[in-house]
C-alpha cells in the first residue's frame, strides 16, 4: 500500500515537473533585501533605486542539480513598452557570482498584464535564458539595473535534457568594436553538466551587414565532465557595419543555436579628428566613450551640475568626479561642453519643491551673486579642459521654472565671468526645445544676444525624419529670428537630438513590424498624434541619424550632439554595450566628412530628392538620399575614378565608364567625384510626381485670403492641395531636376462635382514659361481609368470630385521651366503635379551614309540628293526675338527666315564626316574681328565621345565647338574654337548667303550615334550679334552637349 502511494506521488510530482511546474516557489514578500537606503520604507520585494539586492535560501530538500528560473516581475513602466525593464534584471547565487548572473526574456504566450492605479505599470512572467545548477540551503540573489523594479515571485523548474549543455559567445574587444583591416575573434564557451565528456562539432557563421552570410567556419569542442571549454575564432573585418556571429550545434537531436553582434568601423578615432567636427554625444552614465566618429561630449544627465559641484553649502565644492570624467574624455581625444544648470537647495528661490535631482533645482537662485561665484569656480577649475559652457538645459521645458528675463540674467553673469577667467571660453545659449522658435525670439528680444559666443537649440523630430517634420524650415526660420535680433553672424549649435528605439531582444535589431506588433493597443493608425515617443526600427533610426547631422550642417549649424549613449529609450549602444546602427552610420559619414566644408545642394527640382555637396581643396564629396517613400533615380555621367560609399561606409560597385543611374532611398549614399559630375545629375525617372507641397506662390491676390495648404481628408480626400481663393491667384512648380523631353503634363485638381465631373475645368488656366516667354496651354479630359476625377465620399466633401487633367499631345520641357496654374474664376484646390516622359524625341534624327566623298569646294547647292534639315523657325531662335513662342514678330531683331536661316545636310562618308550648309543672310557679311560669334559666323557642335558618354551634359574631351566666319573673297575659310584635329572646309559668298562644307575626322568603327548642332550669328550693322538661331539646342550649347541633336547611323550608303 505504502509502496503503490509513494510510485503515485513520484508519477504526480514527476508530470509537474515535466509539465513545467515549479519544484520550489519563493515569496518576493519573504525576500531579504540588501544595500537598500537608510529610512526605506517599500516593500521588502521591491527594487526602488537599482542598488538594492533581494536575497532568499533555496529549501534544504532541494536535490542538487540543474534548474530553470522563472520570475514574476514588474516588466515595464511605461505603456509604450510593456517590457522596457525585462532585460535588466539578474539572477545568480553565491556560489555562481554576479559576473555570471542569469538574463531574462518576457516568456513566450504569456504576455504582461497592465495593472490599475495612479501610477500603472505592467507585471508577468520572464524566464532565464539558460539553466543554473542549484541546490538545496543555497543562497539565491536577484536584482535589477533600474529604479522602481520588483520581483513577486521566483519559482525553480526543473531542467531538461538539453540543459546539460549551455553554450555562449563573446569577444574581448571593449564594445565589439573592431576598426577596419583587424580580426575580429570570437570566443566560442560550452559548459558541460554531464558526467562524462562530451565531444561536439559545430559551424560558426559569420553574416555581413547586407545579412549575406560571409564566412563560416567548423568548430571541433571537446567539454570535459562538469567543466567549461573555450575555443577563439577569428574573422578577417574587412566591411564597415553590423555583423552577426551565429553558433550551431546539435547533441542527442537537440539543437543550439546562439548569436554575438560585432561592429566594424574605418574612422579614426577622436584624436585623429578635427576639432571643427561636427558630430558631438552624450555621455549618459559612460566614463569611457567609443570611437564611432564622434569628437564632441556634453555633459548633461551625467551628474555634473551645480547642485552637485556645491551640495551642502555657499564654497562647499566638490568637482572630484566631473575632473575625473573630463581628464578621461580629453585623454581619449574628445572635446568637452559643460552645462551650467540646477541650483543647489541652499541656494535656490524655491528650497520646498522636490525634484529628482534635489529640491528647487529648475528654479533661479535667491542670489545672483551665488552663481556668479559658481561659474567663476567651474570655469576657473576647467579652464584649458572645458572651452564651451552652456547655461542651462532646455530652459523652455521645465528643467528652468523661472521666466525668459530670468535666463537672461543667468545668462548675462556666466558671459560675464567668462570674460574674466579667460578670452578663449565660449558661452552656448538659449538651449530651447519644443517650440525652440518662440523661446529664442523670446530671450532674444529681451537681450540674450549680447550675452553669448553660440547660439543652441535642440530639434527632435522623433519618431519622424528630419525631412517630414521640416527641420530644413526651422533652421531657416532660427537664422532669420538670429538676423532680425542683430546676432545673425553667431555660430549655430544644435546641443540636444534623439531617436526613440526599442531595445533588442536578442542582438539583431528589431524590424518595423516587431516594433508595430509590441504597439499598445488602440493607437493606430493615427501614431504621431496617440503614440508621439513610438520606437522607431534601428535601421531606419540610422538613416534618420545621419540625415539629421547633414541637414543641420546645410542648414548652418555647427555641432550637433546625439542623445544618448546608454539611456533606456534612446541608446546609441546595446546593452551588452556594442554600438547599434545609428552609431556605425555616424562613423561612416564622420569619416567621409572629416576635413570637408559644406558647399551647396544640388536642387533636382524635389524637395525630398536631397544631394548636397562638401569639399576640401579640389575633392568634392556629395551624399545622396530620397527622403519619401521608396526610391527616385538619379542619372549621372561617367564615374570615372570616383567612388561610392554605402550608409555604412563601404564601396558601393558601379561601372566606372559609362552614364550612371543611382537608385536614391533612405540610406544616404557618398560619392567622390569632379565637380562637373554633380553639376549634370538629373532625375532619371519616366514618370514624376512633383507634390503641391514643391510649389511656389506665383500669384496671391488677396493677403488675407492666401494661397495656402488645406490637407483635411474629410474635405479633400487623401490628398494634399492648395486653394487659389481669388480669381488670379497662381501657383507653379519649377522643373530643376528634369531630362530635356517630350512629356505628357497631367495636374490634380478639383475639377467638378458628382455628376458633372469636369464641370469647373474651365476655371483653371494651365502656362508654360521659360525666362520671360510663357505659352498658355489647353486642359482637357482623362481617359486614364486610375486618374479619372473620383468623389471624395463625405458629406463634408460637398459632392466634390478630384481627379487629373491633361495637357493634350506633348510638351518640350527643360530644366528651368516652369508649369503654372491659375484660377480664371471661383475657388480652385490644386494638387500634385505628374510629368511623363513620351520616349519621343525632337533630336534624334537618321544619319545617311554616302559610299563617295562630295567635292570639298564650298558649293553647297546641291546636296547630293540628301534630305536637309532646317533652321528657319520662330522657335529655334536663341537671341533676336522677344518671344520665341509668341505669333507675332513685331520688334523683334530676327525679322523671319529671309532676314537669317539655313539649310544643312550631315552624311558619313568613308574619311568621317561630311557637313554642307546653306546659309541665307542678305546684305553685307560682317564677320567680327574680335569674338568669332559676336559678328556673322556658323558654329558647328559636335559631341564625339564614346558610344556611352555622348549626350552627357557637361563638355570633356570629345566635344568640340567650331567657328566659321565667312571667308573674304580670294581666301580660303578657317576654322576657330575647339576643332578636331584634321578637320577641313571650304566656303564661299553666294547670292543672299554663304555656304560651306566640312569634312570631320571620325572613326566609324563600333559608334551607332553621335551628337550634332548647328547655330548662325547675324550682324547686319556692324555693331555686334543681333540674332542667333540654332537647330536643335539653346544658348547654352557652349556647356552642355545633352542639348544637340542625336544622330543615328545608317548602314545603307546613297
């Protein structure tokens, strides 16, 4: 009977323990708790500062052996984070040490469960990553790296077969940081709990940035019984980024799997770089900094404070640890801004008001003269380590509870002292945040601008881009506020930016949809009004990072301090310390950047299309990115010896002859090239969609009645548009960034109502301008189904439709033209602007090939039986009319085909390339003395590069610009300006005209096209160049050969 009982009992307890029930359960409520302060009155289970320990003993029953630990804690603090926490608690024993303390994850299907209250917060269940071998009378510990933590209770499982073995991965670089050309190691661990040993084989892979696996290598570990081995791998870093080293192993069919993050940058380290960099950090808690690129360090949440430095009493100063902390930094090559902030208790106007950092710290001191003493004894101290004081810390946003004229005079008595300690300290000020705007224009107008040496600010735009919460515009906004107040020549300092992101659950990082799956419920889709601090993926934070420091620096801005190091919610390191993403990005452009001056941007004609440029002597670097969503094209010519660089800093392969196309994203790009590379970039698209947003205001009527944005859907859809209230009102988009085509122009509008879906067309007026002509054109219908005005579905929508109209046939558009819409009559809502490029094509034309040479004789009148082209037209006149679009020649110098034009013809022959022109200018010739086109003359364009650069639109090698002034009578014709070597002509007066023929050098072997122009300069007084007309191109063929015609060889000979 005794026997049946006792094989019952071991049947029960053995399926708890397989089932994954606990063998022990301890109380959090019966813990022991260490180190906490004197006077602590929480409950003994919770962890309310980060130094306490909580300490149980393990039952004496406990058989000896491995176990898994489950603990019931507090996971989060925060509803946008249920398990901020979690990765921050421990568990070891005393046997074991905390240096080998257990982690924890949320445990899988058991998510946390939000508690009610005041201050609510979430609670569930973790579990450790791996088994611990304990046993009964054990003194077991936990504790948490964080304040407000608690543990309710920890419940001992028993562990399974594939706990006897536990595996782990290291490196012994300080924050697996490896600079470029090292070896990476890796120290493979596998600790045995079997009583025999254990012979295992497995791989080692290591998986480059892009995610493509490298290298892998076959790992061979013999574990002795109960015992430890350890085997170092390494791994040649020769690609900048985040690599992932991945172990694999399996024993008796259980498989291993564990994974280490390492990070390889090529930037020098801090005392390599310039003092004028840019790029400047947080410290947080850190007292040694990792070499990811940055120069500058600002301490701030660091401790370093007034109500630090002078705690207890008036002159009772203890600066111990900020010497400390500086004497590091400056040791390991970093330059240092302190912040002058927080009055202490003693000597602030409010001593009753508790704050976290001691009582009435944001308020102003009873006694200016306490801080006046403060500053003199900080600067005095640091004088020659710290060169830039800041005063105060976002004073607009509660860490200041006194007003602007109050910082005001705090700022007056630092800039003060500093004139007297030492000319070479600078004074940072203003320090707003938020609506940084209002607050500077504040102090400004109360006179802060004659108190400072550099102005700050702090631009968070988390968790948007730079670009979509228009950081561009504020910039621009700060310098005119700056202007207006007399201080527009300060240096600009944005001294405080950051990134929400989560932290990682394991070492890779999270992905967009992980971030959106540990949403808190309710909140989308509307995340910036209901989630505002929302995490942002690591991935995009890095591109963000970056796109941030270059945008700040086009817009003026000097340094830029990234915040933070190691915070909870905006990291730039991981918290096995290893550098995340937005860190090795910040390497990459600190390294492209270091030495350079910013230049200019390249306007492509979008505003989100971004390509500014930086230089140093005669290299010119250029960083490209699209700041919307997917990708834009953007065609450039040959490459030459110039290089491209990933976001991350490594070689991106391109074909270094031939026109480039670039695909434009997110992650910046940095290229190395002539200047003439960057001045031809164009938007390589077919298809272009210019948002309303890049209009321009070409006309407002009414001021009070403005042209402006209306972006309600209710009203207008999912759409953004602009309202032209009064007739006459205009907008306009100007093309900058576009290829010279034929495009078809389609415009959103508001065209009608339901049932009449065009019935308010007619009010819109639709120009086309270039310089000071402008064409009107026609709107018409879509037949495009996707495009056909639709109903906005509302009532509030009024039974509106929007929809597209379209320019019939196609238009000849270039860089620098502009499309403007008008309102004719009512009230116009105008959208997005689309351009789509026909593939048709005003100058490609046929090149005939004739088996003989003609005669080169300056007899022009026959052309050989070819087909001549002509230059007769009102439109290909350059210079001698006031609109070349216009029906009427009325004041105009061309005074039609009679007065100056031609005819050509263009043929390969066997020795190059044959030229006949017919030229009709009646009266006297006038070829000038000086300047070949300022009199009569014909300039021959030719653009004869290789098969893969001809249209490029910059002049090199290979293009050539030929002069030919009409020969006097008896002598021969000659050639001027860039000519071929070898080229020939003959030329002659003739009734009403001249003539000529040329014969050019070409080697036909392999060329299917090649680029031809012709232009005529007339003088008819004698004082100079009335007119120029040119067949293909415009009057600035000179420098850009995309404008001449194209020729297509034909094989037949005539």
């Amino acid at each position: 009977m005794v026997k049946r009982w006792m094989m019952a009992s071991l049947a029960v307890l053995m399926a708890r323990v397989w089932a994954g029930e606990p063998v022990a359960v301890l109380a959090g409520a019966k813990a022991v708790r260490l180190h906490a302060a004197a006077g602590e009155t929480s409950p003994p289970h919770v962890i309310r500062t980060g130094k306490e320990v909580l300490t149980w003993t393990l039952p004496a029953d406990l058989p000896k052996g491995m176990y898994r630990v489950e603990m019931n804690v507090r996971t989060g603090n925060t509803d946008a984070n249920a398990l901020n926490v979690v990765s921050r608690y421990r568990f070891w024993t005393d046997a074991l040490g905390e240096e080998e303390a257990l982690t924890f994850r949320g445990k899988p299907g058991a998510p946390p469960k939000r508690t009610p209250g005041k201050w609510p917060h979430h609670v569930g269940v973790v579990e450790g990553l791996r088994a611990v071998s304990l046993s009964g009378g054990q003194k077991i510990l936990a504790g948490a790296k964080s304040s407000w933590a608690e543990v309710n209770q920890v419940r001992i499982l028993r562990a399974q077969e594939e706990d006897s073995l536990a595996f782990s991965l290291s490196t012994p670089r300080e924050r697996h940081l490896y600079r470029r050309g090292e070896r990476m190691q890796v120290v493979v661990r596998a600790d045995s709990f079997l009583a025999a040993p254990t012979a295992l084989t497995g791989r080692l892979v290591l998986s480059e940035p892009t995610g493509k696996q490298a290298t892998a290598k076959v790992v061979h570990l013999v574990v002795p019984p109960g015992g430890t081995r350890k085997l170092t791998v390494a791994f040649p870093a020769t690609r900048n980024g985040l690599h992932i080293a991945r172990f694999e192993t399996t024993w008796r069919g259980h498989a291993y799997e564990r994974e280490l993050a390492l990070a390889v940058v090529s930037v020098a380290k801090a005392p390599q770089l310039p003092v004028a960099s840019p790029f400047g950090v947080h410290s947080a808690g850190l007292m040694e900094m990792y070499q990811t690129g940055f120069k500058w360090v600002r301490l701030w949440d660091t401790g370093d404070t007034w109500n630090r430095h002078e705690r207890e009493s008036k002159g009772a100063f203890d600066f111990s640890k900020t010497a400390t902390k500086v004497d590091r930094f400056r040791e390991q090559g970093f330059e240092v801004l302190g912040v002058l902030a927080y009055t202490p208790a003693w000597a602030t106007t409010r001593p009753d008001e508790p704050h976290y950092t001691g009582a009435g710290a944001p308020y102003p001191p009873k006694n200016l003269a306490d801080w006046r003493d403060y500053c003199r004894e900080y600067m005095t101290r640091f004088r020659g380590r710290i060169r830039h004081f800041e005063v105060w810390n976002e004073p607009n946003a509660g860490f200041f509870k006194g007003t602007a004229a109050e910082y005001v005079a705090l700022q007056k008595v630092a800039y003060e002292v500093s004139r007297e300690v030492g000319p070479e300290i600078r004074i940072v000020a203003g320090s707003g945040t938020g609506d940084f705007l209002s607050w500077t224009e504040d102090i400004l107008s109360k006179g802060a601008g004659a108190y400072m040496d550099i102005l700050s600010f702090h631009a968070y735009t988390t968790p948007s881009s730079p670009e979509a919460a228009n950081l561009e515009g504020r910039l621009r906004r700060l310098h005119e506020i700056a202007a207006k107040h007399g201080v527009g020549d300060l240096p600009v300092w944005n001294t405080e930016v950051g990134y929400w992101s989560d932290r990682r659950a394991g070492v890779r990082p999270a992905t967009a949809a992980e971030v959106l799956a540990r949403a808190p419920e309710g909140l989308a889709p509307n995340w910036l009004a209901s989630w505002p601090y929302r995490p942002i993926p690591e991935d995009d934070a890095a591109a963000f990072t970056v796109r941030h420091y270059y945008l700040n620096v086009a817009g003026g801005v000097e340094r830029l301090f990234w915040y933070s190091s190691v915070t909870s919610s905006l990291p730039l390191l991981c918290r096995d310390s290893s550098p995340r993403l937005a860190a090795l990005a910040v390497a990459a452009a600190a390294e492209q950047l270091a030495g350079m001056v910013y230049w200019q941007r390249v306007d492509l004609g979008l505003s989100r299309l971004h390509l500014h440029l930086w230089r140093r002597g005669e290299t010119v670097r250029g960083v490209l990115w699209y700041a919307d969503r997917g990708t834009k094209g953007v065609r450039f010519p040959s490459l030459g010896a110039g290089t491209i660089l990933d976001i991350w800093g490594n070689p991106v392969p391109v074909e270094a002859k031939g026109k480039l196309s670039l695909e434009a994203w997110r992650d910046p790009l940095t290229i190395t090239a002539p200047a003439a590379f960057f001045a031809a970039a164009k938007v390589d698209a077919s298809e272009l969609v210019l948002p309303v947003t890049d209009c321009f205001v070409a006309r407002e009527v009414t001021p009070a009645r403005p042209v402006k944005k209306h972006t309600s859907p209710l009203h207008h859809g999912d759409r953004q548009v602009y309202g032209l209230p009064d007739r006459g009102d205009a907008l306009g988009w100007k093309l900058r960034g576009i290829r010279p085509s034929y495009y078809e122009v389609m415009i959103e509008l508001r065209t009608g109502v339901v049932g009449n879906l065009y019935g308010v067309l007619g009010t819109y007026e639709l120009s086309h301008r270039r310089g000071k002509q402008a064409e009107l054109l026609e709107l018409a219908p879509m037949a495009e189904e996707k495009l056909v005005p639709k109903p906005v579905g509302t009532p509030e929508g009024q039974r509106r439709v929007y929809g597209h109209a379209r320019v019939p046939g196609s238009l000849w558009l270039e860089p620098g033209d502009e499309l403007v819409v008008a309102n004719a009559g009512g009230f116009g809502f105008v959208g997005s602007l689309m351009l789509r490029e026909t593939g048709k094509t005003r100058r490609e034309f046929d090149l005939p090939s004739l088996a003989q040479m003609p005669a080169l004789d300056g007899d022009a009148a026959d052309f050989a039986g070819l087909e001549p082209w002509s230059l007769n037209r009102r439109r290909q006149v350059a210079i001698g009319v006031a609109d070349p679009f216009a029906s009427t020649a009325e004041g105009d110098a061309w005074r039609g085909p009679e007065d100056l034009s031609a005819e050509f013809v263009a043929a390969r022959v066997p020795a190059g390339l044959y030229v006949a022109v017919r030229v009709t200018d009646p009266g006297d010739l006038r070829p000038a003395a000086r300047g070949a086109w300022s009199g009569d003359c014909l300039e021959l364009f030719l653009d004869l590069r290789s098969e893969d650069e001809v249209g490029l639109d910059a002049v090199g090698a290979g293009t050539y610009q030929i002069f030919l002034r009409p020969p006097p009578a008896g002598r021969p014709a000659k050639l001027e300006g860039r000519v071929p070597e070898g080229a020939r002509v003959a030329a002659r007066a003739c009734d009403g005209g001249w003539q000529a023929k040329f014969l050019i050098p070409v080697d036909w072997a392999g060329r299917q096209t090649l680029g031809l122009d012709l232009a005529l300069d007339d003088d008819d007084t004698g004082k100079g160049r009335k007119a120029q007309i040119i067949w293909q191109g415009t009057g600035d063929n000179f420098q850009n050969p995309s404008l001449y015609g194209r020729l297509r060889i034909t094989p037949a000979a005539k």
